[in-house]
C-alpha cells in the first residue's frame, strides 16, 4: 500500500474555518505564528458561522445600561447548573473586546441614534444582542473574517481537506493526516500547536440546521487522541424551525429574529396560545428559552394538537406590511417568492437540531488534557452548560477563537514532535483499497433517523437502547476500511470518514443520555422527568479501544472566577 504523501510543517494549523477558526488563524498569526487553516469545504464558507442569521450576544450597554457580570448570569441561569463558570466568564467579559474588533473590521453592526442596536432575546434580561440587519448576521460576520484572512499572506489556506486523524508523538498532539478530497492524496501537517474549530453534531439528526460538515468530527478526532469529551448528551433543538410551507433558499432557523422584534404568537393545530400549559405564558413576546418552548410544541403535537404537518403555528398576522418590512426590509420580497405572505397566513414550525452544548473540555487559555491540542467555538463543552442562552453561539465562536490562537501562538516555541512513524496507521487508512459496495449515503440517512426517532429531545430507556442496538449495527456493516480506492472525488470514500466519525459521536451521545437518569435542560428524560442534585455533574466519556467509558466529575458551575 502506498505511504506517499503531500507533506507541510506549520506552526499553527487550524482545523475548521468557521468564525472560530478563522478568528483563531488571525490572531495566531498576528502574535508571530506561521499559520495552517484546513478545512473540508471552501475556507470561510463553511460550518455553522456563514448559516446563522441572527444575534450575537453581548454586554456593550449601548441602548441600556450593562455589564458582563449580568450577562454571566444569564449564561448561568440557562445552562441549569452545569456551566463551567471559567468558559461562561471568559465569554461574557471577552465579548465586547471581539464584538467592537469585528466594528472595526467593518461588519457592520446595526445601529440606532449612532449606537449599536440590541434586542432582547430569550433569557437575557435586556436587550443584550446586537445583529447585522435582514438576517445576514452570519454572513457578514464570515465574509468580514475571510476579508481581514485574504488580507494576510502568512495565513495559508487548504479547502478539500478532511482531517482522519492526528497524531500523537509521546502523549503530544504533533499534527494531523488528511485526505485530499480534490486529489485523493493523503497529507501529513506536523505543526506544533492544533486548534480543533470544527464545530457541532447536528448533523447527526435528520432535521438540522447546520452544514453538511457538522457531524461531529471535532468530538471523534479528540476522542482518538485520548482527549476526554463531556456533556455528549446535550444537543440543543431549536424550537421554531421552519417546517411548512416549502422554504427554499433560507435558514431554517430564520424565525428567531422575527420573534424578537415583533412578538409571533405560538399556536397549536387550534389556533390556541399554549405555552402557559407547560409553565411560561408568553403574552407575545418571546420569552420562552429553548428547552422549554421546544418541550412545549413537542407535548402539544403528542396530545394531537398539533399543525398539519406535526409542529405549531407561528402566527404573524396581527403585524402590518408596513411593520414587518420596516423590520426586515428584502427579507420580505424573499418570502414572497416562497409564496409566505405574514399577514395573512402562519407558517408552521417544529423543533429541529440546531447546536451541542457538550465536548471537548478545556480551558480558559482554551488548551485541553492532551498537550499540543487547543479547542474553539462549539467543540468546546462546558461553557453551556445543559441548555446554550440565546445569542452565546457566534459570540462564544469569537471569544474562545480569538483567545485558541493568542495561546497557540505562544506555544510554538517548543520544538517540532511530529514523526512520521507515528502517522503510518492513519496515512494506510487514507490508502486503503476497499470493496466497493457501501451504500453510504443510505447508512447516513438511517443513522439521521436512528437519532431523530430515539436520541431526540425526549427520551426513555427504550429507545435510548433501540438506538444503540441500531448503531452497533451500523458500525458493523461499515467496516474498519474505507471503500472504493483513493481517487480524485470519490464522496463514497468521505462518506466513510464521515461515518466513522459519526457513529463514534452518536454512540457517545447515547450512552451519556441512557446513564443520565434525570431530565435537565437540552436532555429531557420522559421515565425520569425531574431535575436531581446529585446529577448536577458532568459526565466524562473518553475511548479505550473500541470501548467508550463514561465516569461522572464534578461541576464548576456557579463560583465565578474574581
């Protein structure tokens, strides 16, 4: 089997271009670093960054009076007790710094009277979120990060590079071994500091919002590099995802924003307001968190009051034309074309997976237990704790990017480790030649409905183990080589990588979720609905051989840093 391989030293490589990792290049290269930015896709334009249309969390006190000591609470109160106080602190004081860079860098803030605006999201106490008018928060922000990166010729830049492993010298992360999509060749990076930026998991679930790329490869990669993950069980729905009528060429996720600034009213197939059945009445406004309105729409679809389709209506209906372009300008004219008028019709929404609060544990200098690897943005686990607040998840993307590649940097005086012995057993994977027979597109669609019907947001020891049976045999049929041979293109082959990943990290998710016997936050358990002190833990899964082993450990939440 050929070994040969494209080889690159670095001192800094980045493993993702979202708006963690691109902040993360910058910033390492800014303090001196030779800089590596990888990525599976096109460079800043993939992951979840350039999808979000929304708002940003952030105590500037622009419009009223602030402090990141209150938006700290905020994050505390929402993460339902198992926020790590470090990461949640080191986000909200570090956001104004990030936020008023981005300004500088000209994103493009909206703004009110000379001010940055802000607009109230759930479970912020005031109107904290600040936001890039017509849903193009998301975009914005990326392009702005790809501008200043295009700016700086010491960052380089690889696209088409799926990461299949890194590789470890002594204990040390000393690099990566990559598979070039475009050329089918296998690719060594030794680089003395690597920050995984790679994002979430929602692509486990069949309704998602997230990219193509979001199936968990962070949480995989650091899990074979014998770096622990924590609070696997704790992806994030998102309540109001668009579910009818046909939407195309728009974030499924994009009705966040309309609520914050004129009040939707949430109905059932009735026609009725019924939050304040499940503890919260809304009055509306949007106040509901995340967990709690998603527990609200599932329940009522479940006791058959439900929309046609199996969600809830969002009625905007008693807005004026008037109002609702004044808010969201061409946006409107976009739900035209889709046949979406607000004022005379609801749409119909339903939970969709959206985020994952758990992973790789780290911290606040954003290195983790495993010497040479840092983290950033949503691969992080703790700062969340059980349930993300509203607004946290570009600023989070921001803070921990920016503060991965300030240390990074200032690691990369040690010296080179990397050895190529060490990166033999995942250049012959990248090589292997395989049967071509997989159905791989079919094993992801069947893992997606696995998680969606059994590891959703409400779950029972039944399905939990219906859902495990399921994925043991999925792994199984895929086998421990990938199929086909290392050609040009050949998605069959990164569809492997992809499930390798995959059933690894929801194997991790549901194994965390069946031990958890407590309903918290994101992790709603229908056998066992009440919330228990002695849970208030974080569980600690990491891999020996082929066995993952889970211990409890116990939470920092609550005693803030002075």
């Amino acid at each position: 089997m050929p070994l040969e391989s494209i080889k690159i030293e670095t001192d800094v490589l980045v493993i993702g271009s979202g708006a963690a990792g691109m902040y993360a290049a910058i910033e390492a290269e800014r303090r001196g670093a030779r800089v590596l930015i990888a990525d599976r896709s096109l460079i800043g334009r993939s992951g979840a960054t350039v999808m979000a249309q929304m708002t940003v969390a952030v105590a500037l006190g622009e419009e009223v009076p602030d402090d990141w000591h209150v938006h700290y609470s905020d994050t505390i109160a929402a993460g339902r007790g198992l926020c790590d106080a470090r990461l949640a602190q080191l986000l909200c004081q570090d956001a104004s710094e990030c936020i008023r860079e981005m300004d500088h860098w000209g994103v493009g803030w909206a703004r009110k009277d000379g001010h940055i605006s802000q607009a109230v999201a759930p479970g912020h106490d005031r109107p904290r979120c600040v936001y890039v008018d017509f849903l193009n928060t998301g975009p914005a922000v990326s392009k702005t990060l790809r501008t200043v990166m295009a700016r700086n010729p010491r960052i380089r830049k690889a696209g088409d590079l799926c990461i299949v492993d890194l590789v470890t010298s002594d204990g040390e992360v000393s690099g990566a071994v990559a598979y070039h999509l475009e050329s089918g060749t296998a690719v060594t990076i030794a680089a003395k500091a690597t920050v995984l930026a790679t994002g979430g998991l929602t692509r486990l679930y069949r309704r998602n919002s997230a990219s193509a790329n979001m199936g968990g490869d962070g949480y995989a990669l650091a899990l074979r590099a014998g770096a622990p993950l924590i609070d696997m069980e704790f992806p994030q729905f998102f309540p109001i995802g668009h579910l009818a009528p046909r939407l195309i060429g728009m974030d499924p996720i994009m009705w966040d924003p309309f609520r914050y600034k004129l009040g939707g009213r949430l109905l059932n197939g009735q026609m009725e307001e019924f939050t304040s059945r499940y503890g919260s009445s809304e009055d509306g406004k949007y106040v509901l968190t995340r967990d709690l309105a998603t527990y609200a729409i599932f329940k009522e679809v479940e006791a058959g009051r439900g929309s046609p389709h199996g969600g809830a209506y969002l009625s905007f209906q008693h807005c004026s034309e008037p109002a609702l372009r004044e808010a969201f300008g061409p946006v409107i004219d976009r739900l035209a074309a889709n046949r979406i008028d607000l004022t005379r019709m609801p749409v119909e929404v339903a939970p969709i997976a959206h985020y994952h609060m758990g992973g790789v544990p780290a911290d606040a200098r954003m290195t983790t237990e495993v010497p040479g690897l840092l983290a950033a943005g949503e691969v992080v686990g703790g700062a969340n704790g059980a349930n993300r607040l509203s607004g946290n998840a570009i600023t989070e993307a921001l803070v921990f990017g920016r503060r991965a590649g300030r240390t990074a940097a200032e690691s990369i005086k040690s010296t080179q480790k990397f050895r190529a012995r060490d990166a033999r057993a995942a250049l012959e994977l990248v090589g292997a030649d395989a049967p071509d027979g997989t159905n791989t597109a079919a094993m992801v669609a069947r893992l997606q409905s696995i998680m969606a019907d059994d590891v959703g947001p409400f779950r029972t020891d039944a399905k939990l183990r219906r859902a495990l049976a399921g994925i043991t045999a999925l792994t199984e049929e895929l086998g421990d080589r990938p199929p086909g041979r290392a050609v040009p293109f050949n998605l069959q082959r990164l569809e492997w990588f992809d499930l390798r990943n995959m059933l690894l990290v929801a194997r991790a998710v549901a194994e965390t979720a069946l031990r958890r016997t407590e309903s918290r936050g994101a992790h709603q358990r229908e056998d066992f609905p009440t919330t228990l002190p002695h849970w208030q833990a974080h569980q600690r899964v990491v891999l020996a051989g082929d066995t993952l082993k889970i211990s409890g450990a116990p939470t920092t939440a609550g005693a803030l840093v002075s």
